[in-house]
C-alpha cells in the first residue's frame, strides 16, 4: 500500500520494479481490449452492469455537470453519463491504455453517444488537468492497476471541484460467509480457463485475480482516500464485497 | 444486495423508454420535463423512487441523492389520477397525497406516461410484415371485443343471480327507497329532538 517507499512493487503476486508495472499493465490491456465487453459479462455474469449502474446512482449526477471517468475504457460508465449531463456538460473519458481508449471510442460512436464526450489518454497518477474542473470523478476497476495508488488518489482530489465527489468501484474483500472459498476457486481455476478459451489469454486473466487479492480491502481504501484528503469517506459492499464503492467528497 | 434489487428498475426504465421511442408526440409532451427530477414516496414500496428526465428518456433510481423538484408521498393505485391536476386537492385533502415542490411536474409526469399513444400495428408492420401485422391486429381486436362482450354478460348473470334468484342484494330502486326512508326518519328523530329540547 505504501507504493512509494519501495523500489519494487506487485504485479498480482510477483514483485516487479516500480517502473515496469505501468508497462506489464499496459501489455494485460493490449491484449484483452478488443474481448474486453465480451470477458466482462462472461466472468461477472452481467453483474458489472448491476455495480456500474449502482455507482451511477450514487453519484448524484445533474444536468450540465463534468464528470471525468478514470480507466474507462470500453466506456460503459461514460456512456450513462453523457446521457445524464447532457449538452450543457461534459464527459471526459480518460484512460492510460490507447488500445483501450480506441475501442471505447469506438463504441460510443457507434452507439451514437457524441458531442458531450472527450477523450483523453492519461495517467492517472499525473493528471493533465486543471485544479477544481470536475463535478464528479470516477474510477471503475482501474484503481487497482495503478502503480502509486496515493498519487493517482491525490491527483484526483487535485482536479475534483470543492464540493465534487470521488467514486472508486474495485474488486474488494468478500465479506460474507462461505464465499471466499467460492469466490477463490471460481477465481483461480475457472477464471483463467474461460480467459484461455474466450480471449485466448489465460495469464492476464490470472493477473487479473492476483491483483484483486493484492488490492487494499475496503477499510484500507477508505484510510488511503482520507490521507489523500477526502471527507465523509465511506464505502459499500456489493455483492458480499466481491466489488466494493468508496466515496469521498472534496470540500 | 443492493445490485440485485437493481434489475426490476432497470427493466422497467428499459420498457418506458422503449415506449417512449415508439410514441413521435411523446418528445414535445417530455421537452417541459428535461431536467427535472421527482422523487416518489410510495407506500407499497419499501425505498423512495427517483425519476429524472433528460432528452433520451426516463432514468430511475432508488438511491436518494440530492434534492428534487418534486417530492411525493402516495400510493400505487393514486398515480394515474395525478394526470388530472384537478384531483390534486381532493386527493390531498382525503391524506391520500403528500406533495412538496411544483405538483403540475407530476401531474406532466403521469401524463406523459398515460398518454402514450403507439401504434402497435405499425411497429408490427415494421418486424413480421404488413400482411401477418394486419392480421395479427384484428385478431386482437376481435379477442378483446370477445373478452368484453362475455366479462358484461357475466356480470348481468351475477347480478341477476344475487338480485333476483338467490336475492343476497336489493334491486337499485329498492335501495334508494331505503335511502328515501331512512333520511325521513333521521328528519324525524332531529324534529324530536328539538322538540324535546324546548319543552325541557
């Protein structure tokens, strides 16, 4: 958790220099965006859809609002905004991975979700934004890809408006009983099975249930945001605390 | 689980503005709600319902976050008569509404939803065909047309039944032959009493 004291960092359960994880993260996206969408819906059973949708909900967003969606991708969380901002806001979809960036573009324009929406490649440690320009920030399953999560949660607070909220939808630490064991197995031996047969790609699906393990557990998080100046910081489990929402406010 | 209890919302939110598409006058009558939100406090429900409008449609969500333009405290079965803005006072005053905020974004809201006037036979027409579309149109007519015509004649059989054969109910004139009578007697009993009071 204390990324920046060390010279070396997690990659799901090895130990890598600090300054090869954005690399070894970036090759995990190269190879899984274009089954991105597909892997997704397979691995969660559609239930992405259930937490993206409650992090939605919570965000309280308006008409006219700027809201900035951090790793996001493919673009499902931008895609709900820019309908709820409308033509008087804007949505700023930002993600460090341009394979990623591109197919999210992609399918928003498909999908016809235009004229509200920028996109932007960054990293989320060093964001290329002014202080105090967003409403609300989101960052849905990116935080725990981030080598030093304490920047990228300062840097966030650096550009979220006084009064403007942070969300942080992640892989968490189950909570209820008799399904850790379920969620390991599941985790480890089905998940890099279905990552081999849909994406061709068994091992960045094992990175991706390594690096769940290794993420901070939800009361961690909550500590990390506060240090990182957030107020009225709290968080809710979903679904047993498989995936977890934060939320902090700028004030 | 909070995601779970999600998906009725999301498919109900689905369904309405899969109508709302399929409906060209629905836009006009929505363009006075875009960027309004209302917030229902309806007893059979367990949480509050949040409905806000924005150019594509209807969102609902069951997180109350914020303030809205229009809080509501009433029941399922009240929502269609809040179309009707003359209802309001009557309703409010029989505790059956309690409304904070502009009450017509209500009553814009109910309409819009009541007056949805889609032409099935059409959006048919576009995905089976126009032949298989007409056809399939008049046997729904025709099936309504039955299911009423045998609902009316099975309630002229219970009425009958309970009026005149097994005679469980009075006849309409002999009820208000009774009214008749029993308001001559509560007229009565007031002159007794009146009676009785001057001469004590």
């Amino acid at each position: 958790m204390n990324d920046k004291k060390q010279d070396s960092i997690d990659f799901g359960y090895q130990q890598v220099a600090r300054e090869q994880k954005k690399g070894l993260v970036a090759n995990v996206f190269n190879s899984v965006a274009a089954k991105y969408d597909v892997m997704n819906d397979v691995m969660s059973f559609g239930i992405h859809r259930l937490w993206k949708r409650y992090t939605i909900d919570c965000s309280g967003v308006r008409s006219g609002m700027k809201v900035l969606d951090i790793a996001g991708g493919t673009g499902d969380l931008t895609a709900q905004f820019s309908r709820r901002v409308g033509p008087t806001g804007e949505v700023v979809l930002a993600d460090i991975n341009d394979a990623m960036l591109k197919v999210g573009r992609d399918k928003l324009r498909d999908k016809g979700y235009v004229g509200n929406i920028r996109y932007v490649q960054a990293d989320a440690e060093q964001l290329p934004f002014d202080d105090n320009t967003f409403d609300i920030i989101t960052i849905a399953f990116g935080l725990r890809n981030v080598t030093d999560k304490d920047a990228a949660l300062r840097s966030m607070f650096r550009v979220l408006k006084p009064g403007g909220r942070l969300l942080v939808l992640e892989f968490s630490k189950p909570v209820a009983p008799g399904l850790n064991q379920m969620y390991d197995f599941y985790s480890f031996n089905v998940l890099p099975k279905m990552g081999q047969l849909i994406a061709n790609d068994a091992d960045s699906y094992q990175y991706l249930a390594e690096s769940i393990r290794m993420h901070p557990d939800q009361d961690t998080l909550k500590g990390m945001m506060q240090q990182a100046g957030y107020d009225n910081v709290d968080y809710q489990n979903l679904t047993g605390g498989i995936v977890a929402l934060h939320r902090g406010y700028k004030f | 689980m909070k995601s779970l209890s999600l998906i009725p919302w999301m498919l109900l939110e689905k369904l309405i503005n899969e109508l709302l598409a399929r409906d060209p006058g629905s836009l006009q009558r929505r363009q006075k709600l875009v960027g309004k939100s209302l917030r229902f406090d309806i007893k059979e429900l367990p949480f509050e319902l949040t409905v806000s409008i924005d150019e594509y449609g209807l969102r609902l969500t069951t997180v109350s976050e914020g303030e809205t333009d229009c809080w509501l405290q009433t029941e399922l079965g009240v929502l269609p008569e809040l179309s009707d803005s003359s209802n309001l006072t009557r309703l409010i005053k029989a505790g059956k509404l309690d409304i904070e905020g502009d009450p017509m974004l209500a009553q814009q809201l109910v309409a819009l939803i009541k007056e949805l006037d889609i032409d099935w036979e059409a959006e048919l027409e576009a995905k089976i065909g126009a032949v298989p579309a007409h056809w399939l149109s008049q046997i729904w007519r025709k099936s309504r047309q039955q299911v009423a015509d045998s609902l009316q004649q099975s309630q002229r059989w219970a009425t009958g039944v309970l009026i005149d054969e097994k005679k469980i109910l009075p006849a309409r004139i002999e009820f208000e032959q009774h009214k008749q009578q029993l308001q001559q007697l509560r007229a009565k009993i007031e002159r007794l009493e009146r009676q009785l009071r001057e001469d004590s």
